[in-house]
C-alpha cells in the first residue's frame, strides 16, 4: 500500500526557512516523479516543485524558484522541500504526491504558516 | 504558462441525476510523446485531492465507473452519470504536458 506522510510544518517568521519532509512507503521515491503542491485556507491548488524519477531534474513554479529547493534521499525513501526566505503568501498546507503528469498518491498534507 | 479554465465554478445537482464539468486549457495539452496529460482530481472536504481520471480518460485505480473523462486537445469534460453523496466536493483538472503544471481553479459539486 501507497503512503506518504508529511512533517516539518510550522509557524515561522517572515524571512525564515522551514524543511518539510515526506516520508513514502509503497514504492521507491527514487524511482518515481514526486511532486509539492500547495493550498491557501480556502483556495485552489497550486503546483509548487516536482523531480524526475529518471533524470532527477527539478522544477519550480515561478513564485518558488530561487527559494525552495526540491530533494530526495533514497537512503530514507524520502523526499523534501527546503524552503528559505519565506513569505507571508507561502501560508498553505503543503501536500507531497507520487507522480508528474498526473498525481496519483497524495499525503495528507501539512500546515506552514509564515507570520510574526 | 498553460492556464485551465472551469465552468461551472459550482454545479448544484439532484442525487441520482448526472454532472458535467468542462475544463478548457490555453494551449494544446498534447506532449510531444503523443499523450495528452489532462487529468481529474476530487477534493472532498477536509482531505487532501485524489486523482479519478488521468490522460483525459483512464479511471484510477478504485474509481468508481460512474465517473469518466473525455475530450482532446484543449476541451476536456468529466462527467459524473448519477451523483451521490460521497462524490461532494471540489474537482480539479490538471495539466502535466508543460512546466510548470497548473490546475483549473475548481468545481465545487453540491447537492441541491
């Protein structure tokens, strides 16, 4: 069976870095495309950063890029999201997924709240 | 970017009648592989999406077959035959031809 379990959420300040974790079982997050999308208290979703199962290549969604850094660890069968320089408008439940071209395995998500 | 657009933005609908939701993208969501990257997602309340349909029209895994997706190129509808109860929430299709990928802005499925 498929899980993916989030973890590293929290509040923090404006301007400060956060690293969230998701923890898979099921399959081999190296093998496989995984994917960050994010969702605002009562917003829609927004695709956030994915990496390649093959190549290993990142990508990032304009209002990421050059503050969050997409990784994984084959050792822990986990992936990350390194977020720095956080923003008020980075406020969302961040929520791993299993896939690229379409998402098939979601975590259930957890709460960053950036803030003073 | 590619951009998704839904309508309606909310469907109230009879339990036992059918739904309909139309996504229309700005562009071709044809890859260059030949496959079209179009899918479907519910979100009920409280939980996180969960995938329905992917490439315009195969079910996932567990789905039940009173869901189905069809279309191509920029036009993509999912239809829901009979509504119940379970299926309230917000649905979201999705591109994965093109990065970075986007979603529509949601339907929100209630029952009247």
């Amino acid at each position: 069976e498929v899980q993916l379990l989030e973890s590293g959420g929290g509040l923090v300040q404006p301007g400060g870095s956060l690293r969230l974790s998701c923890a898979a079982s099921g399959f081999t997050v190296i093998n496989s495309p995984m994917t960050w999308v994010r969702q605002a208290a009562g917003k829609g979703l927004e695709w956030v950063s994915a990496i390649s199962g093959t190549t290993g290549g990142t990508y990032y969604a304009d209002s990421v890029k050059g503050r969050f850094t997409i990784s994984r660890d084959s050792s822990k069968n986990t992936l990350y999201l390194q977020m720095n320089s956080l923003r008020a408008d980075d406020t969302a439940i961040y929520f791993c997924a299993e896939g690229g071209s379409w998402l098939e395995y979601w975590g259930q998500g957890i709460l960053v709240t950036v803030s003073s | 970017d590619i951009v998704l657009t839904q309508t309606p933005l909310s469907s109230p609908v009879t339990l036992g009648q059918p739904a309909s939701i139309s996504c229309r993208s700005s562009q071709s969501l044809v890859h260059s592989n030949g496959n079209t990257y179009l899918s479907w997602l519910q979100q009920r309340p409280g939980q996180p999406p969960r995938l329905l349909i992917y490439e315009i029209s195969n079910r996932f895994s567990g789905v039940p077959d009173r869901f189905s997706g069809s279309g191509a190129g920029t036009d993509f509808t999912l239809k829901i035959s009979r509504v119940e109860a379970e299926d309230v929430g917000v649905y979201y299709c999705m591109q994965g031809a093109q990065f970075p990928r986007t979603f529509g802005q949601g339907t929100k499925l209630e029952i009247k």
